[in-house]
C-alpha cells in the first residue's frame, strides 16, 4: 500500500494537474489512505484491460530486477525463480541467510530473524 501511494504521489508530483479529474484503479479489495478519486476492484486484471497491462509491465519489471539481483546474490536462483520460493531458493535461504533483498515479513525470513 505504502508503495502505491508513492507512486501515485510521485506521478501527480511529475504531471501536475488536478487529481480529481483522474480515476484510479487498483486490483484488490483496498486502497491506500489518500486524496484520488480511487476504486477497488477485485479480480480487476480480468476486468478492465488497463489493471491487466499494469500487471504485465509490473511483472516483467520485477523479473529484470530478479535477473540482475541473481548477478549481486548467485545461489538463490532468482534469475529462474524470480523470486518465489522455489526449493533450491529456500535451500540457499537455510543455508546463505537472508539478503538485503528478502523481505523481513517473508515467512521463513522472518523465522531466521526471530531465532
């Protein structure tokens, strides 16, 4: 959520103009707390085409981001994985640690930080 509202922050900050005349949708069941004229819509990818294109750019961004962070941390299997937990990601997690990359509130992450 907090991400979002950056992004949108940061692009009404990039092309001025009136939030108001500007609708916004987000595919999920909330949104985050801020002043654009805004809607939820659950299952939105398979609704409106502008959520599913969204979605592609997001995904095959992350999936570069994923490649590179293979060539920074070898061994988690990101630049085939991107990311999700495979067994050979969670094989190297049990045994490298956590990155600066992984989130702290990824499960098996957070139970590293807690033991």
């Amino acid at each position: 959520m907090l991400a979002m509202a950056r992004a949108v922050n940061d692009l009404f900050d990039q092309i001025g103009g009136n939030p108001d005349q500007i609708q916004i949708l987000v595919d999920g069941n909330r949104l985050p707390k801020w002043r654009y004229n805004a809607e939820a819509v659950v299952g939105g990818d398979a609704l409106h085409p502008c959520i599913s294109a969204a979605s592609i750019l997001a995904k095959e961004h992350r999936d570069r981001l994923m490649v590179a962070a293979d060539a920074d941390y070898p061994g988690y299997g990101w630049a085939s994985n991107k990311g999700y937990g495979s067994k050979a990601h969670m094989d190297a997690l049990r045994s490298s640690g956590p990155t600066p990359l992984h989130r702290k509130s990824f499960a098996p992450v957070a139970q590293m930080i807690l033991v």
